[in-house]
C-alpha cells in the first residue's frame, strides 16, 4: 500500500499545475472584504455557475459569504504588484486599491475578465468550504493577459489570441 500523501506532498505535486490568480470582493457592513485565491473553477454553462474553495482558516470568507452579490476579478499580467497588496493583512488590503462597485459586487476595472455573482451553495470540502455561485454576468477583455500561478510563482502568459 502506497504511503499516505501528505499536504506538502500535494502542494509540491499541484505545483506543476497552472492556475489562475482571482480576487472574490464584496462589500459588507464592515467595508469592502476579499480574497485572493487559485481554487476557482467553472461549473455549469446551463444554468451558469462557478465555484471555488475558501480555507476554513479564510478571516474573510465569514464576511464575504453573507453578501448578496459578489465580484470575481481574474486578475492580468500586470496585476503583479497588485497581488502582493492584495494579499496583504484584511484591515489593509484594499488601502489604494480601486474598485468597481455593482450592486454590492466588487471587481478590478483593468482585470482580464470580471463576473458578478449571487451565492448559490457550500459544501463541505477537507479544510475548505466549496462555494457554488450562480454567474448574473460576464465580461472579459481579450487584450489583456493573465497572471498564473505555478510551480510556486506567479507568470504572465500575455494577451494571446481571443
């Protein structure tokens, strides 16, 4: 029997794996809260839904997942400084930062695609929540590329064809 895989083993292993990098926002009572993750993925294209893994240990995900409509932004090769600010502590992360209201979604105006969402499920997932959103719109802009994650990095790939 083979040995147990253990959590820095799959990290090292999914790192040969390239992700996008995005940013879920919302505005809440509090102000404005997000998170920055890799774990997003499409779901349906009828009827329309995403999901994505938020880690139990999240701070904001308790205030994000009240909101009645959420932006997701797939952040763009030159989002690159502006993913370390995004990824900095929750009271500061957003301190410069320049948003798109819509309803209460918040997205990054200059990201390379934008969806605002309306919360749908969760389910149970190991050490993450699986969110389920259904997808009230979609927008992209072809002439941007995007910033990836893999093997522990964050690259750009460029616009590339549409």
């Amino acid at each position: 029997m083979p040995d147990a895989v253990t959590g820095d083993a799959l990290r090292h292993t999914l790192a040969a794996f390239p992700t996008g990098v995005v940013l879920l926002a919302a505005r809440t009572p509090e102000g404005p809260a997000g998170i920055l993750m890799n774990s997003f993925t499409s779901l349906s294209l009828d009827p329309p839904m995403v999901l994505a893994a938020v880690a139990h240990a999240s701070t904001s995900w308790p205030r994000l997942r009240g909101a009645e409509r959420l932006g997701l932004s797939v952040l763009a090769d030159h989002h690159a400084d502006l993913r370390a600010r995004l990824s900095r502590p929750a009271a500061q992360r957003f301190e410069g930062v320049d948003l798109h209201h819509d309803d209460g979604a918040l997205t990054l105006p200059d990201a390379a695609a934008s969806l605002t969402l309306a919360p749908h499920a969760e389910h149970p997932g190991g050490d993450h929540t699986i969110a389920v959103f259904e997808v009230l719109s979609a927008r992209r802009d072809a002439d941007r590329g995007p910033l990836v994650f893999h093997g522990s990095r964050y690259l750009t790939l460029g616009a590339g064809p549409a």
